[in-house]
C-alpha cells in the first residue's frame, strides 16, 4: 500500500514535468519580432531560433551552416538551373517553390557576379578603317591603346590634340545633323582625352539596364509563337529569366576554366556552344510540352528574332554609351 502511494506522486509528477517544458518550449520567443516560436523557424517573420553567439567557435560553426547546409536552396537551384534546362521554370509554374531561390533574386544575384567579372577581364577592342592608295578601304580589328588616337604634336595640348582628332574623324551628314554632330565631336573629345578607358566602363554598365527591355520583348515574341494553347506572358518572361540566369552562369564558369585550362580554351567553347543550343531546345520542350518537330521549328524563329534584336541592342547600347559619357 504503501509503495503504490509512493509511486502514484511519481508517476503524476512526470506529465507535470513534460508540461513545464513543453509550456517553456512553447513561450520561446522570437528575438526579431518578439512572436511566439514553436518551432525551429519564426512563422512571423521567418527567422530561424537560435542561442545567443557567446564565442568565435560558434560563429563559425552557424557561418559553416549557412554556407553548406540551412540554405540549400541556393546550391540545389544552381545545380538545377545548370543540368535541368527547364526544370525550374516548370516548377516555379507548378506552384513547388519552396526548395528554389525566387526567379529575381537568382536572375539579379547571377548577373551581377557575371557582368562584374567581364567587367574585369574584357579586352576592348576598336574597328579601325584605312584607305590605300590602291584598292578597296580595309578594315582592322586592333585594341584599344595609346596608338588608337594619334599622338600628340610638338607644343600640343591634350585639349588641342583631341579637337584636331575630333574635327577632322568626326563629320556626320546624316539626319538630325544639327544635334547629332555637336553630341558626336563631344563625345569624342571625351574618348580621345581620356583614351577610351570610360567608355568600355559606361557599356558595360548600360547592358543590364537594356536586358531589362530585351527580355520581357522576347517574352511578347515567344506569346506570338505559343499563341495556341494559350500561355500567360508571365509564363514566357519567367522562362527567359531562368535561361538568361544559365547563360550568364555558364559563361562565368566557362570563362574561368578557359582561364585555367588554356589548352582547352578552344574546345570549352565549342562545348558551351553546343550546350546552349540543346539547353535552350530543351526548356522549351519541358515547359511547353510540344513536339520535337515544333518545338524545333520555334527555336530556329526565334533563335533569328534573338540575333537581329540582340545586335540592334548591342549597337544602340553603344551608341548610348558614347553620347552619355
């Protein structure tokens, strides 16, 4: 009797004692936000629990975590975007976003990294146009260097040196000649008296900002193309973001294994070549779901639109560039 008395207080006591640390569990509070935290993760504002960093060893092992594992989504969206042409874009479309970076966030994060490092590594070069004396005007591609622009004469300022290149290199005769002209022999005075080096800088800052047009214009070419059954233009915008992503990405690494393997430069382009054609193939046949025949058909279309608009692109960027430095 006395020893079922005894176990009763104990056996009453353990679910006391779970409930203690379970209330203490459930009053864990969000250190952002000051909400009730349940669970490892916030549901206020998203912040994940954790104890105060008390030492350098903790620092780094949380810093580790984050890198490695906590945010996966970054390296599963990466190894996505890189070997499942499509696949992201069918997810997003699908509603399974959860284990994916958002289409934006990678686009901008991808291209930045990308436009930095050709920022970098770009070598300049200019078209350089001579008459002989006999025979038809030839045309050399030479890079852009102190001989570009002449030296200077005896006693000649670089201010004087660059009105005398400017003036006598710089005579436009077409329309809107009475703007254009004056804009023009400004501008040159700017690249002769700086020796070119801003202007390789403004293009390569204008080629995002003109992406941002380039993009949605293919997306209302790509709803033309896909016009029966219907998708929504959202549909096409988000398939060109993701492939734009890939391409900056597979460039960046292809870049820094040609810089790595010289040897192979040649056969690494080759290779990327051939892997963007297939890659873009084959996302538009996982998202769109047509034929090979068609889907094939498509890409030819709008592979011809990409080169004419991108090159109309490229030399209204540069035209931008000049007249803006």
């Amino acid at each position: 009797m006395s020893a079922a008395a005894a176990a009763g207080p104990v056996s009453d006591a353990a679910p006391a004692v779970a409930d203690v640390c379970g209330a203490s569990a459930a009053t864990a509070r969000c250190d952002n936000c000051g909400a009730t935290v349940t669970g490892r993760y916030c549901a206020a504002c998203g912040q994940r629990l954790e104890p105060p960093l008390h030492s350098l060893w903790h620092f780094s092992t949380v810093a580790l975590e984050d890198l490695t594992h906590a945010d996966s989504r970054l390296w599963r969206t990466l190894a996505t975007l890189l070997v499942r042409p499509g696949r992201l874009t069918r997810e997003f479309l699908d509603g399974r976003r959860a284990h994916y970076l958002p289409p934006v966030r990678l686009y901008l994060v991808i291209s930045v990294a990308f436009f930095l490092w050709a920022s970098a590594t770009h070598e300049v070069r200019v078209v350089q146009i001579s008459e002989p004396d006999h025979g038809p005007p030839k045309t050399v591609l030479a890079p852009l260097d102190e001989e570009t622009f002449g030296a200077r004469l005896p006693g000649e300022s670089a201010e004087q040196h660059a009105e005398r290149v400017c003036s006598s290199g710089v005579n436009y005769d077409g329309p809107w000649r009475e703007r254009v002209q004056p804009a023009a022999h400004r501008a040159c005075v700017r690249l002769v008296l700086d020796r070119g080096r801003s202007l390789p800088e403004a293009f390569m800052h204008n080629v995002p900002r003109a992406l941002f047009v380039f993009l949605p214009l293919l997306a209302g070419v790509m709803m033309l193309m896909y016009w029966r059954p219907r998708h929504y233009y959202v549909e096409h915008l988000l398939l060109f973001v993701h492939n734009h992503a890939f391409l900056f990405l597979l460039l960046l690494l292809a870049g820094l294994g040609s810089a790595l393997l010289r040897p192979l430069a040649v056969w690494i382009s080759v290779a990327v070549t051939l892997y963007i054609a297939w890659y873009a193939y084959r996302s538009m046949r996982v998202v769109y779901g047509q034929s090979r025949s068609l889907t094939l058909g498509k890409l030819v279309l709008l592979s011809f639109f990409y080169l004419v608009s991108g090159t109309l692109m490229i030399g209204l960027v540069s035209l931008y560039s000049v007249f803006t430095l």
